[in-house]
C-alpha cells in the first residue's frame, strides 16, 4: 500500500471527500497502529460503559448462541477480547488495517489454541464492501470506525446492517455530535503519518438517519471524548421484531 500523498492543513474542513480516503486511512492506521493501541485502550472507559450496556440486552446463557458482528474492531483489546469472554458468542470483526488485525490475531487467536478459537472470524478490508447473509448477526458494534466514513456511505452502512440484523437484534455505534461534510488533519498523533478523514450528520441528523434505517432508538446520548476534544453521539439502537 502507497503512503498517504501530503494532506492539507490539519482540522481543514472539505467540500469534496477524497477519491482514495479508504487507502489512505489504511495506510495511516497501519503506520500510526502501535502508538493509537498504546493511546487510546487505556482511555476505554466509555466503550466499556456502552458495550456493558448492550451485553446487558444480549442472552448470555450457554446454551444460546450468538453471534456479533464488530466493525472497526482495530487490535481487539478491550472489546473483541470481552465479547469472546462470553462463550455463547461468536464474534466476526472487521477492521481497515492489516496491521491491526495481525496484532489482534496475535492476541485473540494464539498457538497453542486457545478458547477463541473457533468463535473468532477476523475479516481485513473496507466495512462497506462486506457482504452476509440477511439476519446473520444478533448485534452489530461499531466503536470510532462508522465516522470514517463519508456521510453517504453511513447512511448506505446503516442499511446494511440493519439487513444483517436479526429481528429484535441490537446496534452498538458512536457517531460525530458535529454535522460536518467532511474533515481531515494531516498529523494526527503522528507527525507526516497520521492522515484522518472523518464526516457526520450532527447528533439530531444521525438518529433521524439511524430511524429511517429501520431502528428503533433506545440509548442517545452525547458525551464529550476521554483523551480528543470532541463529542461523540452514542446509540444503541433495536431492529423491530421478536
């Protein structure tokens, strides 16, 4: 994979989203993957307190499979690796970056085998290009990883895992409080490495998207970044059904 080409000025607002944003975001997570591991897992607290939140929905029982699929799940530390602690779950995660999910198969999946195995699926490449079955998965988890995505796109995301859904299946994701076409910074946590691209409806426009995806709304709320001066929408959110 080619390096990022030079961005412009950090924070800059777009009018266009970049032809090749996806490459270029692989590329940067590849590059900058150790040092955002090392940034960002010991500030999990929010993630932590949302994903307790859906597990709380979620049959835990032995003797009821299921199954989750986790977009963006990056090394798999702490959420993936809390998901399989479950042993009813069956956890497929998807991630943009090879380096990512090398370190997250290093971890979850060691040799000798260890008790993930077999409930693991790791899956490389763009969560837009994905394809299952419909009402595949009991729950969908998306931490940090939708609003990377160009505004269109998670509108065309959100349909698509409402799809995979099962009925009465649940969505975990965080969105952008900010309605904003698009930004990207140049050095984000690392200087000529760290390109970023992020877009969002705003917190009103993208629990009306969430709705008209085919959602029913069960946790908004909007809370400020631990480590990023940011706001970001938290949802957890139902499809209708049994």
């Amino acid at each position: 994979m080619a390096e990022p080409t030079a961005p412009p000025l950090d924070n800059a607002p777009l009018h266009d989203t970049p032809a090749d944003v996806k490459s270029r975001l692989k590329a940067s997570y590849n590059a900058i993957a150790t040092k955002y591991n090392e940034w960002t897992i010991p500030h999990s607290t929010t993630r932590l307190h949302y994903l307790s939140q859906l597990l709380d929905r979620l049959p835990t029982s032995p003797s009821t499979p299921v199954s989750v699929l986790e977009l963006g799940c990056g090394y798999g530390v702490p959420v993936t690796q809390i998901l399989l602690s479950y042993p009813n779950f069956s956890v497929t995660a998807n991630d943009l970056s090879s380096a990512q999910l090398a370190l997250a198969r290093a971890s979850l999946l060691p040799d000798p085998p260890g008790p993930a195995h077999g409930r693991l699926t790791l899956l490389e490449g763009d969560m837009l290009a994905l394809d299952f079955e419909p009402a595949t998965f009991n729950a969908v988890v998306a931490m940090y990883s939708i609003i990377h995505l160009p505004r269109a796109e998670q509108v065309e995301m959100l349909r698509k895992i409402v799809a995979w859904l099962k009925p009465g299946g649940w969505v975990l994701a965080n969105f952008g409080a900010e309605e904003v076409e698009g930004r990207e910074m140049g050095n984000w946590l690392e200087e000529e490495k760290g390109w970023m691209f992020w877009s969002g409806w705003g917190a009103e426009g993208t629990v009306e998207k969430v709705r008209e995806a085919g959602l029913e709304v069960v946790v908004q709320e909007t809370r400020d970044d631990e480590v990023d001066d940011a706001k970001f929408l938290w949802i957890i959110a139902k499809k209708n059904g049994s």
